[in-house]
C-alpha cells in the first residue's frame, strides 16, 4: 500500500529553503515556505514547481522557470557551485528540473556527489564551459538534458562509460569538433540530439547501438557520408549539414523508421521512392539537395504519410497520385498529405507541383555534378526520353557529352536485363537479448502520448455526480462484470461518450494525495492501442474527508475480441490477411507503449487474445494490464498480483511469450486454450519451416486466409512468431524486433499483392493448385492440434 505520510528531514527541508534563497525566491516558489509539508501536501505544488519523496528524503525537485526575458535576474552574488553544494544535501535525489531559470556558470565538477541521478534536466540557462567529467561518474544517470545553454568545448570520450545513459540532448549549445567514437559504446542509448553546434566531421558507425530510437544532428557541419544507423530507429534528422554522396540502400527497409529529414544538405543521386512507401513513415524532407530521379503517377506511398517535402531537387516526370490532391480526393481524404515540390523539374499537377524549372535545366543539371539521371522505372517511353538529354547536349556540347549519352544507353540496356530481387527476410534482426529498460525522458514519453493518444479525449477528474448520471445510479443493467478489484460498469458521458467505468474498494482510510503516484501513472496510459484510460473520480467519506471508493474511467469499446474475428468468426467475420498483420502490429505498438512509454513501464500484463478488443475502425486494442493500483487493491485483501506493481525478472519477455501466442491463433486461425495445445502447434511450426515445401507451411495457415497471402509474408510471421515462443526468455526477441519484422511481413505482402493483381485475382493462391496437398493425404490439422 501507499506509505504513510513521513516528515521530511529537517535538513531537506533547510536545503530546499536555501535553493529558493540562492534563486532569489522566483515566484514559481512563492508558495515555499517554513510551514510547506514538502512531500505530503498538495497544497504547495503547482505545474511549474514540486517535490517528490521516499519515506523522509527527496527523490525528485522540479523548478520550470519562465526562461529567456521572463526568469528573473540571479543576484550578481550567485554561485553555481554553492547552488549545487546545497544540491548535494539532498543524496537521494533522482530526478532533477532546473528549466529556465537563468543559471549561470561552468557546471560544476561536484554534480558526481549527487550518486542517485538518473534524470537531470537544466536546459534553458546559461550554463557554459566544458561538461566536466564528474558526470562520468553518476553511474546510475539516463538522461541527460542540457538544451539551449552555452556548453563548449569538444564532446568527451568518457562518455561511453555512462552505461545506462539512453537519452542525451545538448541542443543548442556551442559544442565543437568530431563526435568521438566511444559514442558507438552507448549501448543503452536511445535518443540523441546534439541538433545546433558547431560540431563537424565524420559520424561514428551507430548500426551497433541496437536500441537507438531518435538521432538528431541538424544544423552542423558534420559529413560527407551518411551515418550507418540500426534497423530500428524512427526518426532521423540530419538537415543542414554537409553530407553528401546518396542515401544508403538499406534505409528503404527500416520499417520502424517515422520521421526522415535530409533536407539542406549536398546529397546527390537517384531520391529511393521506396522511402514514400515505408510502412511507418509520417514524415519525409529531401528539400534543397540534388536528388534525381523519374517520379510516377503509380507509384504507391505508406499509410501513415502526412508530410512530404521534395522541393529544390532535380527530380523530373509526374508527382505520384498519392500525393496530390486529385489523387487524395478518391480516397476521400483530400487533405492527408501536406506537400512541398517546387523548383524541380516534375509535370505540373493541378497546382500541386508548384513552380517547375524546365525538364532540360535538371537534366543538364545532373549532368554538370557527375550525375547519370536514373531512368530505370520507365520503359519504351523511358528509353526514348534518355535519348533526349544525349542529343540536346551533342548540340550544345560535342562529342564529349555524346560520351556520356552512349554511356547512358549503355547503362540503361545493363539495367533492363539486370533480374529484379526479391526482397530479404530477417531471420536474426537484431538481439533476442534486448532488455526493455526503464527510459525515462520526459519530452520522449510526452511526445509518444501526443502520438498515441491521437483522437482520444483528454484525460481528467469526474466528479461522482457525473459518474452516477452516466450508469444511473450504478444501476445493475449497466454492470458489465465483478472480480477481485471491484465491479466494472458501461455508462454513457453527458456528451454521449460510452466509457467502462471500474469500481475499486479502498480498505484503508486515505486521502486523496496517497493516490497521487498511481493517479500520476493511469493518467499516462493513454495510446492508439490501449484501452485508454480518460479519468477518475475519487469518493470520499463525509466525517473525515478519507477516500472510500475510487473509479477509473475507461474507454468502451463494443466491437468484440480478437477471438471472435480469427478461430470464433463466423463466414465473412474473418479477418483478411492483411487486416491480421496490420492487428498484430498495432498489439506489438502497444505493448511497446506500456514496456517503454511510461514510467515505469508495466510489465507481464497477461496477454490474451479475448483481452485484445477492435474498435469500429478494427484497430487493437489491450484491454487489460498491469495496473499496478489494481495489484496493490488486491494484495490489502489477501490476494495479489502474481506480478505486483509490473517489476518482474524478464517481464517483458513474459509479455513477449504472451505475445506470440496470440500471433499463433492469428496465423493458424486455431484457438489454443493450454500451454500443451501451444507446445504441440509450436513444434508443427519448427518442422515447417524447416522444409524447403512451402506447400507444408501453408498447412498451417487459416485455410480461410492462406490462398492470399504471399508466402515470404506467412513464412516472416511464422519465423517470428516461434522466436517469440522460445522456451528460454533470454532467446526471445525485444518488441522493437517484433515491429520490425511485422512490418516487414505487411511490406512483402502489399509487393505481392501488386504484382499479383496485374496478373490475376488477389484472392488466388501464389502456389499452384498442384502445389497445395489434397486434405486427405493429411490428418485435419485441428485433429493434430488436439492430438
């Protein structure tokens, strides 16, 4: 349970007294004073300023000044080092905010004292000179935040002895000379954001640091070659630099990759249009390089796209109907993708392509930098245009650049005849080692909430009146359910949201602010692909204002289980393949979520695939995890937990095992209701993909999806899906690999399905009737199941 209200060390209390002091008592504390109960009263803390503790000792301090004109002037007399000398009184301290609050002066070598550090935030100030080496020292430190100051002086090599650090962000400083290499020994970094130095040079290779996420190194001078980056990462800024040379050939497979900005850069060479396709992409910039290429009408772009800037390129032929508006309007959603492409070569389309120079200047263009225009997604017409830059430049140049229009020819016939392949399948991504780790940046999670939660109500307090209108006074026709926590019922908002409303029972008489860490926690879950919670309400005992009952508002979602549209679906109820894997991915966004988006992550939330509920739309949703309150409900009672409060040895492998069950059920379209039907169906998969016969693969495919779906997509899933059920939790993948190879599965499909549907029917099988065994060469796979 939620420990009983302590005092605060009197010393504690003197020190944060003292930094007030030291700050010239800014009015974000105008509320502290000698009577202010720090750790247990509400009373004091406001958005910009409060404390946390453990027991008698301050574990977080948070002071988010105005910044800029608007923070207060420091007295002349300040001392940084004084400052943190009173820091160093708290030796608890965890979690640090000092936001724009106009400190001022070298950051002092003595922050090593402050041995707990594992968040420290001090951007906005005025902070300069060198990072001392004293924080090589916090071993326990993993983020460090320290944007918009006057931080000089090179990046040090020690800091790849800082073996937890997964967030670094020094933004906005005056940062100088090369990245160092021990960069590349970071092995838990996660975010990197070094955006607006002065650093230059190379990038060290990052593809070993297998959990990076986010790199961002705009407005440098760093180059000439693109960085070697992992599989994994989402989002990648490198505007305004000095690379050159062309984008790397594997960046059209990171399938987890969201956000790509190159823009003002030097990079030359054909633009990869299988950028605008990947699976996960929402954000692309090439702008003011000298990308070439033919661009096509037909060529297809990721759902998830909304931002395309191409502009000040020397790209040439026709926008592609994905992204512009006429294209859009036959979708029905003219107004899905904002797009940049003016001062290229491209046909002009509806107004969408903006101002063109003519085809000539490009050509001519990439001509005069060595460029040789990539004609390779035309055909007859492509062959006839290639003649047209050869003979123009004959006229205007001789015989020396009708060289270079043979050589074009000549490259052209080479590429015609050249075989296309297909593309490869992951077997080992990346580790199967890959802990799921506390990351605790607060601007990451907040971002990954904004994300998330796009479309779902903002979260608040209810007051009980609002609660009882909503289920009519509790009634029993609105009761959905009881179990150990409480009751759980459907109600109706006053705005006409439905919602699930979970009764919970409090034994103990507290207030409201013994709630405050778990309130702080459910308020966070919040995601595309979680049942999402919207708020709470507390009910309080009338004689001594102690909480008596709390209720948790959820969202309701009434489409049914995953269950009932996979091995229980009726005829026509039955997901299509597609719809399958665009399900699994959007379950493995959301354990992602709760294992990293949160802090503290939830772990071994009991996965079950009638717990995994579609809304209108058929998007997945966890219906049920680890709420920690709801361990603690328990535990008062007697019960608890099997896995209290989401700390759990391996708890994201557990989830992972979970996890491939369900993914099971989703391929074979069986319903498994022990570990023995799994172990049996497991050991079928192994043998399968072993054989060379993708015809046996196909045995184990719903026979009411496996004639359309490709086999390179069924085999990627079946592969992952028997590494998610490995016996030895250490063998399992992380969720990000998981992501990654289920991306990888839809983008091979939607391939095969492009070229199927030129040549037959989507629904006809990749393999041929004679292909495919008779059912009575065969025991019924659900008699082997059951066997």
């Amino acid at each position: 349970m939620v420990p009983e209200s302590t005092q605060l060390q009197s010393s504690q209390t003197w020190s944060l007294l003292k930094i007030q002091q030291l700050l010239n008592y800014p009015p974000v504390l105008s509320t502290w004073s000698n009577y202010t109960d720090f750790c247990y009263s509400g009373d004091y803390k406001t958005a910009s300023a409060f404390v946390e503790c453990y027991d008698d000792s301050v574990t977080q301090l948070h002071i988010i000044g105005p910044g800029g004109a608007g923070a207060p002037p420091l007295p002349k007399t300040f001392s940084v080092d004084a400052f943190f000398t009173t820091l160093t009184r708290l030796p608890d301290l965890r979690v640090l905010t000092l936001t724009g609050l106009g400190l001022w002066g070298p950051l002092p070598v003595k922050v090593s004292r402050l041995a707990s550090l594992e968040i420290v935030n001090v951007s906005g100030n005025y902070l300069y000179g060198a990072l001392p080496e004293g924080l090589s020292r916090l071993g326990n430190l993993q983020t460090f935040i320290a944007d918009d100051n006057m931080l000089s002086g090179e990046l040090p090599g020690w800091l790849g002895k800082l073996p937890s650090l997964a967030v670094l962000s020094l933004r906005n400083n005056s940062l100088q000379g090369h990245l160092p290499e021990s960069v590349r020994d970071m092995g838990s970094l996660r975010s990197l954001t070094l955006a607006s130095n002065n650093l230059s040079g190379g990038v060290p290779d990052l593809s070993a640091l297998k959990n990076l996420q986010v790199i961002d190194l705009a407005n440098n001078s760093l180059g000439p070659a693109f960085p070697r980056l992992g599989r994994k990462v989402a989002s990648v800024v490198l505007s305004g630099n000095r690379f050159s040379d062309g984008l790397p050939g594997e960046l059209s497979s990171f399938y987890l990759l969201e956000h790509l900005d190159v823009s003002r850069n030097r990079f030359v060479g054909p633009f990869p249009p299988k950028l605008l396709a990947l699976p996960s992409i929402e954000y692309l910039s090439i702008a003011g390089n000298r990308f070439t290429g033919l661009l096509a009408a037909n060529m297809s772009c990721g759902e998830n796209l909304r931002f395309v800037d191409v502009s000040s390129n020397l790209l040439t032929g026709n926008l592609p109907s994905c992204l512009t508006r006429a294209g859009s309007s036959k979708t029905g959603d003219a107004s899905k993708v904002t797009l940049l492409a003016a001062s290229n070569c491209l046909s002009a389309t509806g107004g969408d392509a903006g101002w063109q120079h003519p085809t000539l200047f490009c050509q001519n263009q990439a001509l005069a930098v060595g460029i040789v225009p990539d004609q390779s997604h035309s055909k007859k017409s492509g062959a006839k245009a290639g003649l047209v830059p050869g003979i123009v430049a004959a006229a205007i140049a001789g015989a020396v650049l009708v060289g270079v229009a043979v050589f074009l020819a000549v490259r052209k016939v080479t590429m015609n005849r050249a075989k296309a392949r297909p593309p490869r399948r992951l077997v080992e991504h990346a580790s199967s080692a890959y802990p799921s780790q506390f990351f605790a940046d607060a601007r990451y999670i907040s971002q990954t909430v904004k994300l998330g939660a796009l479309g779902i109500p903002a979260y608040r307090s209810f007051s009980l009146v609002e609660l009882e209108a909503a289920t009519n006074n509790f009634e029993v026709s609105c009761l959905l359910g009881q179990d150990a926590h409480g009751q759980m019922y459907r109600g109706t908002l006053s705005n006409g949201t439905a919602v699930t409303i979970r009764s919970l029972r409090v034994k103990r008489s507290q207030t409201s602010q013994s709630f405050n860490r778990h309130i702080e926690m459910i308020s966070k879950l919040r995601h595309r692909h979680l049942v999402s919670a919207l708020g709470h309400c507390f009910e309080y005992n009338l004689d001594d204002s102690t909480v008596t009952q709390l209720y948790l508002v959820f969202e309701y979602v009434h489409n049914g289980n995953l269950r009932s549209r996979i091995s229980q679906g009726t005829e026509g109820r039955k997901l299509p393949w597609v719809q399958r894997i665009s399900t699994a991915i959007g379950l493995a966004k959301g354990i992602q979520f709760l294992h990293g988006g949160i802090m503290p992550g939830l772990f071994a939330n009991n996965l079950k695939i009638t717990n995994i509920l579609l809304d209108q739309n058929l998007v997945a949703k966890i219906g049920s995890y680890n709420i920690p309150i709801l361990a603690e409900t328990a535990k008062s009672e007697g019960g608890g937990s099997k896995y209290p409060s989401g700390r759990v040895p391996n708890g994201d492998k557990i989830d992972i095992f979970d996890f491939g069950v369900i993914l099971l059920e989703v391929v074979s379209g069986r319903p498994f209701t022990s570990v023995h039907e799994v172990e049996i169906m497991r050991e079928q998969l192994q043998s399968a993909l072993t054989s060379e016969n993708p015809a046996r693969r196909r045995l184990l495919v719903d026979p009411s999806v496996s004639r359309a779906c490709s086999d390179e997509s069924a085999r990627t899933v079946m592969e992952i899906c028997l590494r998610c059920l490995a016996k030895e939790a250490a063998q399992r993948p992380s969720v990000e690999d998981v992501l990654w190879n289920l991306q990888f599965a839809a983008q091979v499909q939607d391939d095969w399905r492009a070229v199927d549907s030129r040549s037959q029917s989507s629904e006809e099988s990749p393999l041929s009737p004679s292909q495919i065994p008779r059912a009575s060469n065969a025991p019924p796979p659900a008699a082997v199941a059951d066997a």
